[in-house]
C-alpha cells in the first residue's frame, strides 16, 4: 500500500540527506533522501544545502514514489526509517 504525503522536515547538513515524512495509514514513516541521489535525479551535483527545499519539492513526486516502494519491501519493523541512496535510482 502506498505511503501518502506528510511533512518536510528540511536538510540534514550532518547526515547530507534532506528529510521528510510520509503517512502510512495515519502513522508518521521517517524518510530521507541523500544529497547524492536527489543531485541525481535532478541531473546535477553540489546542490548548495540552502537549496535543497527547492530541489526537494521540485521532485517530491518522483522521491516520494520511491520512497513508498522502498517501504513496501521493507521489514516491518518500529521505527524504521526509509533511507533513499544512489542504488534504489535504478540506473
């Protein structure tokens, strides 16, 4: 089942990776994206961190998609976070 749209959280300088969470069935699902793959998908590099929001919602659609994908073949366990990295892109 998908995941549905919830919150941006913003971009994790510390950890280079921007934060989100999404629903599923009314339930908060943490979810990030690296730096890298969100460079990735946008078909750029070196995003600047103030930037990132931007990038973000600009291809919300698309990370969020995945993000439900990579839930679905996920254990389901408590408190597990949806880690999206170059790897699940695919190409």
């Amino acid at each position: 089942m998908p995941l549905t749209r919830d919150r941006i959280i913003g971009h994790d300088l510390e950890r280079l990776a921007f934060r989100f969470t999404m629903l599923n069935e009314g339930e908060a699902v943490h979810c990030q994206i690296s730096d890298a793959a969100m460079d990735e998908l946008a078909g750029m590099q070196g995003t600047e961190s103030i930037a990132r929001q931007a990038q973000f919602l600009s291809l919300r659609e698309t990370i969020e998609r995945i993000a439900s994908e990579i839930y679905d073949e996920a254990p389901r366990v408590q408190g597990y976070v949806v880690r999206i990295f170059m790897r699940h892109l695919g190409g």
